[in-house]
C-alpha cells in the first residue's frame, strides 16, 4: 500500500518548518513521521513527552555484538564486517584473485551508512520483510540474493556472488538480524534516503560544482577521486571514497539516478549529517549531485535490456530507451513533473485499450 504524501516536520532552529512532499510515482514510501530536534534522535526520544503520537519514528536496531560465538553469530557478524570493509574481503586487491568480486574498493557502508543501520542512509532495516519483491530493472520478481548482486555489479562495478557463496549467506543472515522484529509487508520508517521536494527546473551542474567544491571536496577531492586509507594494492579501501573516476560506482547504479543521489546526499553529506537536520537546501542537494553524477565513471554494457517494461521505467533513469518522448538530458536533470504527467497518460492510454498489467512495482 502506498500513501500519497509523508509530512517531515524539521525542528532545526527551534522553529519547525513543515515540508509536504508529492509522493513520485514509483518512489520510495515514506510514512508519515514526525521527528521534533535537530539533535540525535535518542535525545529527542528521551526528551518527548510521554504521550507522542504513535507515529514518532522510533529506530532500534538489535546489536550484532551481543549475539553469542555461535554459528549463527558468527555469520551474521560476517556480514557486518562485509558490510563495513567490502573491499578487504571480495575487492580487487584482495590477495586470492578468486575472491575479487567487487570491482571498485567502496564498501557496501560507503552508502549503506553506519553498517546499513542509519535512518534514511539506505538502511538495510527492515529490507529482509520486502523480499521477494517485484522488480522493474529486471522486469519479473527477484530474491534479496539477486538484489544484493544487483549492487555487486553496479555499486560495486563488480560480478555477482555465488548463490551458494559463505558471503552472499553472510549479507543476507546480517539483513535479516538488522530488519529483527519487521513484520513481512510491514514498512520501515526511515529506509530509504527520504524525498526532497521536486524542482520545477532542471538541476544546475554548473551551480553544482560550486556547492562541490565549498562543502565536498574537502573531503572527496576537488578531483572527486577522494582518500584512499593507504597506498594502491593495500584492499584498506577509503577515507573519503570516490564520488567518481575509474573507483567508483558505475552508470548502472542507483546512486547514479538524480532523485535516488540527491535524497542520499540531503539526508546524509557533508558525513556526519542527519536527516532531520539536513546541511545542505534540497535546490543545492538536486544541483551538487547532478554535478558529481555528470563526471566520468565506469559504463555498465546492455543497460537498455534494464527496465524491459518501459512504462516502468523511473524518470530519473539516465539511459534510454525511453518510450515517453523526453530526451535523457531531461530524464537525468529533470525537471520531472512533465515527464510523470506523459507516463501517466501513457500507461492511463494502455490500461482503457488492453487488459490490465502487473501491478508496477519499485525500481
Ligand atoms: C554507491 C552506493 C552503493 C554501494 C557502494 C552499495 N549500494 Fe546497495 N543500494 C544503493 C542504492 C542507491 C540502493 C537503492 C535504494 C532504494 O531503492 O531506495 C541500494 C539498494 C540496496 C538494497 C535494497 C535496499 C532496500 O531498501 O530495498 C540492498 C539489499 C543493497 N543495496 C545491498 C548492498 C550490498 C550488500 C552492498 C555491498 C556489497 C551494496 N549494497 C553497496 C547504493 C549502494
Ligand atoms: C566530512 C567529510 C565529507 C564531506 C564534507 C562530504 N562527504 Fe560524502 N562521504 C564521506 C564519507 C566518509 C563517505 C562514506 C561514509 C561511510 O563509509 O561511512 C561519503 C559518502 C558519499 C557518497 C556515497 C559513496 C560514494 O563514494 O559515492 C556520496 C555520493 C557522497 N558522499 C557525496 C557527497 C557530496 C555531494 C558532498 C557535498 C555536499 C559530500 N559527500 C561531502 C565524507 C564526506
């Protein structure tokens, strides 16, 4: 079930600001949440009243570290510890050339922030209750296995695990301990990275690279290629990963898609950043990550088998072929309201002349 709206209220100076976003087709739902302080969220938990709403978001995440040294523990911790440092177990400089799965040396937390338990960093929270899920990159229903291998070969600008691998057993066992108490069919306040409000332009890159280089290259480079832990051949990954260049994610990626990158980057950049206390405007999130997603990065071959249902396809998907009419410089600037209003038309036009489809599920 999807709502038509979520509702952030922000408390960042003292004043709240209410923010009532549209909800994109085919975006992420965000239930409505009310969040009251800038500071972390235990502290506004342990500062609010005795009768918040119900709807207070409230973020538990089980501990790894309590489980026991057995079988299980030990798998899960596995997977924590594939989550934090991917590139010092599958990355390419790993020594056993048979373990270089990944192609780039992130690591799976460079986006799923703090081990895949922040809210709104691409939190694996409650992701173990969505799977199997209908899928429209790949057009048919797919495993939690084939999505984790969706960002080996995209994120990761690598190949898939084995199905059978002690490392895709590992993912999965630590994806379903963090989603720990998540009904199936049950949303997880707080997945994904949020919903800024939309543009009525398309996003600057030129302004883009402004914000880049005040608020981000201090960190990721003014070069974008950011710093590494080590010398080259070292597997220790990064301090400030790449945004960019031969290292980084490919074209493939989510991260790679402006609504998807901008919401990340709101919610979560400069590092340290948290959602409710977002350091950046939405306009300078959407123009800085047009920017960085403008720059050289590896190419994925075949991305036009992707979307096979075409319809399906999100607007903010920056390779065609697109059946909406709308070149891909709009599809990866925006703005996208009129290209969701032709869709919309599109797909009414199919359902009144041809028995009706699956129901379109998330990208
Ligand atoms: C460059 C950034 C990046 C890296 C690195 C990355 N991912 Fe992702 N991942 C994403 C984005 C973006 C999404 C899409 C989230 C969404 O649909 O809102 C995603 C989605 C997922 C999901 C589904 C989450 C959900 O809410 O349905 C899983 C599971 C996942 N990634 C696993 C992994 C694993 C395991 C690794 C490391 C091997 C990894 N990812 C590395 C960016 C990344
Ligand atoms: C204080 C240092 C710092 C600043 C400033 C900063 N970042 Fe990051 N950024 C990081 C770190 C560290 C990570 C990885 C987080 C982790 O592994 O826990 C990251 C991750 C990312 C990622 C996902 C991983 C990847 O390599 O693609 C993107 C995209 C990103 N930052 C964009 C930005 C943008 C855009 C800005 C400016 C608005 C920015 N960052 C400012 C430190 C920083």
């Amino acid at each position: 079930m999807k709502l038509p709206f979520m509702v952030m209220i922000y408390g960042a100076v003292g004043v709240a600001a209410l923010c009532l976003a549209t909800h994109p087709p085919g975006g992420r739902w965000v239930p409505p949440i009310a969040i009251v302080s800038a500071k972390p969220v235990a502290a506004a938990k342990a500062a609010a009243p005795a009768a918040a709403p119900a709807t207070a978001t409230s973020w538990s995440v089980p501990d790894v570290d309590k489980l026991p040294g057995d079988a299980w523990g030990k798998l899960v911790r596995l997977g924590r510890d594939l989550t934090v440092a991917t590139y010092a177990h599958i990355g390419p400089e790993v020594a056993d050339p048979a373990k270089h799965y990944a192609g780039n040396n992130l690591s799976c937390q460079n986006c799923h922030l703090g081990a895949g338990a922040k809210q709104f960093g691409l939190p694996f929270v409650g992701v173990f209750a969505d799977f199997p899920q209908y899928r429209g990159r790949e057009g048919r229903v797919g495993s939690l296995e084939d999505r984790i291998n969706g960002c080996m070969e995209r994120s990761m600008n690598g190949r898939a695990l084995p199905l059978d691998s002690t490392e895709m057993a590992a993912f999965v066992a630590y994806i379903k301990f963090l989603s720990t108490g998540i009904a199936i069919g049950a949303q997880t306040s707080g997945r994904g990275a949020g919903d800024i409000p939309r543009l009525t332009r398309a996003a600057d890159p030129d302004h883009g690279k402004l914000v880049f280089g005040q608020t981000c290259a201090s960190c990721h480079g003014q070069d974008g290629q950011g710093k590494r832990h080590g010398p080259l051949g070292d597997a220790a990954g990064y301090e400030f990963p790449p945004v960019w260049g031969p290292d980084s994610f490919n074209d493939g990626a989510g991260m790679n898609r402006l609504i998807s990158g901008a919401n990340f980057v709101h919610s979560n950049m400069p590092n340290g950043t948290v959602w409710s206390a977002p350091a950046l405007s939405a306009e300078d999130a959407w123009d800085v990550t047009a920017y960085l997603q403008g720059q050289p990065r590896p190419a994925r071959a075949h991305l036009e088998n992707d979307f096979p249902v075409r319809l399906q396809k999100p607007v903010d998907a920056g390779y065609g072929p697109y059946i909406d009419g709308f070149d891909r410089t709009q599809h990866r600037l925006g703005p996208f309201g009129p290209i969701e209003q032709k869709i919309k038309e599109l797909k009414a036009e199919k359902s009144a002349g041809a028995p009706p489809t699956a129901t379109p599920g998330r990208s």
